[in-house]
C-alpha cells in the first residue's frame, strides 16, 4: 500500500496517515525500493544470536558424536553430556565453542539419539539358508501341515509389574518380596498355523522326557495321519531318545539352526508375547496351579477371538521386538526351487 500511494503521487505524511505508520518508516521503504526494488518487500529479518558454528564445524561434531572411543585417553562420547562438551573444547585440534542445549538440538536435528549398544549372534551351521527357505517354504504352500514348538518360560511365583488404567494418583501396587519359595515352571507352548490356535503344557523343567508330550499333543492335531513340519531349535531338550522317532513319524521336521539365531523364524515366537502381556504382566499369583490356570485360561479366550485387536496389537509388538535385534526381515533370500 505504500509503494502503491507513493507511485500515485502522494507525499510522506499522507501516506504515514493511510497506513497508520510512523513517517520514518514510510521513508525507508521507499528508499529501499530504490535501492533493491521489489525485493524490500521480504526484509528477512532474522532475530537472535548470530549463528557461531559454520556447517562444516556441524559436520565435525556429528562425526565426533557417532566415533567410537579408541581410547581412555581421548574419549569421545556420544550424547549431549557435559564430558562430550568438554572433549570438543579441548581433545581433538579444532576447537567447538557449543552449549548443551545447542549440542542436544544440533544432535536431534541431525537424527543422533543416544542408544544402548545391541549384539547379535551369526549362527555357525553351514545349512543355515537352506533350513530358514524351507521353513518359509512350508509356511507359504502348506500352513495347514506347520507347526511351531518352542518353551516359554521359567515361570516364577513373585510379584510382576505391569501398566493399565487407573485412577490419577492412585496405582496399583504388587507387594515386593525376595522369597522364591514355589521353585519355577515351564510352558510348552505349540501353535498351528493354518488354524491359528495355541495350546501347551506346562511342566516342571526344561527336558528330553517333556518334550515328546507337547510333540505328540501337535501328532495328535492332525489325526489324519498327513505329514507335518515342526518348527523348532536345536536345543539339547528337543534330541532326546523318544524325539528322533516322532520326527521320522512326522515326515518332514523343519529344525532351526543352533543357538536360537533366528528366533524371529519361528512363528509361535510373537504369541509369546501377548502370552507374557496378558497372564504374567501384573500378577501376583499365590501359586503355580493358578497361575496355570490363569493361563490355560486366557489360551482359551486367545483361541476363541484370535483376532481380537488388543492380541493382534500384542503380537506385533512382539514380532517387531524380535526382528529388531538383528534389523532382519523374513524373506530375505529367495525360495529354492521345489524338487
């Protein structure tokens, strides 16, 4: 509007009077349009200190920030900590002036977050590939004929924590003891996948003698006599004397490799968790037959609304808890070829 009045012919004054400005304003914007021209129209302006670090010096501290130390005596931690601070004024050569609050933006604009180092384990078997293509093989053409098998477990009697709705102010507490008086448990858990039903039994430990009972309960599933695969690894509970018998009767036993390496493999791996979620997250069971029963219980429910959103929600968290250890995803290889 001021430009506009003042190629009409009208003075300073009258102007400052339409747009309700100060004079002096009016002057500098029409000598500035005789300067620049139309560019005095976006003035910029930028408020607050000056900027101190150059882009290069930003690309310094980022590379700082993610080198790991190589020594006690010239650290180099990653994070906005004070040491961190002190190492760029004083460690390396250049010299990074940079408060906490400029490092910890720089970081997070930057997407450097300060995380816990992870490992991972690579599996030594030499068929490694070949059994993660079969399983995935029998998975996709014949679910109706996979089975997963693997424990759950040691299951304690002692106060567990948990989360869920309550009133502000006023959560609910579980006692906290240190007694373990009731010994442990294990569940054995077996899944179906073409039926999308799980079920178990639970026993007193870990062994050769359990196993073959939860194997048997997955024979007797498929009454027909058809042939099955059981996923499973290679723990020293799953050779036993009886189990080399029920595989050959199985006709088609699909065995991970050792270690547990690719736990994400096995498809009864992310029921473990809303299992965990739903029977052993804030409990406080007296002992171990109710705590069986409770379980057993929500077995049942799980079975009935196995689509249920809450237990579909569970079971990605745990899926995606799983593969994150290595960052894997499944089917990363292509299928072999069917003989």
């Amino acid at each position: 509007m001021m430009l506009l009045a003042s190629a009409g012919g009208n003075r300073v004054p009258v102007i400052a009077q339409l747009v309700q400005a100060d004079e002096d304003t009016v002057r500098d914007l029409i000598h500035r349009f005789n300067e620049i021209g139309l560019a005095c129209l976006d003035p910029k302006w930028a408020g607050g200190r000056p900027r101190l670090l150059k882009p290069d010096d930003e690309d310094f501290v980022i590379q700082t920030a993610t080198t790991r130390p190589t020594s006690s005596a010239s650290p180099s931690p990653a994070g906005p900590s004070p040491n961190f601070v002190a190492c760029l004024r004083k460690v390396h050569g250049r010299v990074i002036w940079i408060g906490r609050e400029a490092l910890r933006s720089l970081l997070a604009r930057r997407g450097v977050t300060f995380q816990r180092t992870k490992t991972w384990k690579e599996s030594p078997d030499p068929d490694r590939e070949a059994k993660l293509e079969r399983i995935e093989e029998v998975l996709d053409r014949f679910p109706d004929r996979a089975f997963a098998f693997d424990e759950f477990g040691p299951l304690g009697i002692r106060p567990t924590a948990g989360s869920g709705w309550v009133e502000r102010k006023h959560p609910d507490r579980v006692p906290a003891t240190y007694h373990r008086t009731h010994r442990v448990r294990c569940f054995h858990g077996c899944y179906s996948v073409g039926d999308d039903r799980l079920w178990g039994i639970n026993c007193r430990k870990k062994g050769a003698a359990n196993t073959p009972a939860a194997l048997k309960s997955i024979r007797a599933a498929r009454p027909d006599g058809a042939p099955i695969c059981v996923v499973l690894d290679n723990l020293s509970a799953h050779k036993g004397a009886d189990i080399p018998s029920l595989g050959e009767e199985a006709q088609g036993r699909a065995v991970l490799h050792p270690n547990g390496c690719a736990s994400w493999a096995n498809p009864i791996e992310a029921h473990f968790g809303p299992l965990r979620q739903f029977t052993i997250a804030h409990s406080n069971y007296p002992n171990h037959t109710v705590q069986t029963r409770a379980l057993h219980a929500y077995l049942r429910w799980r079975n009935d609304n196995a689509r249920h959103r809450d237990d579909l929600a569970a079971e990605r968290k745990e899926r995606a808890r799983i593969r994150s250890e290595k960052g894997i995803r499944w089917g990363g290889h292509p299928l072999a070829a069917a003989a």
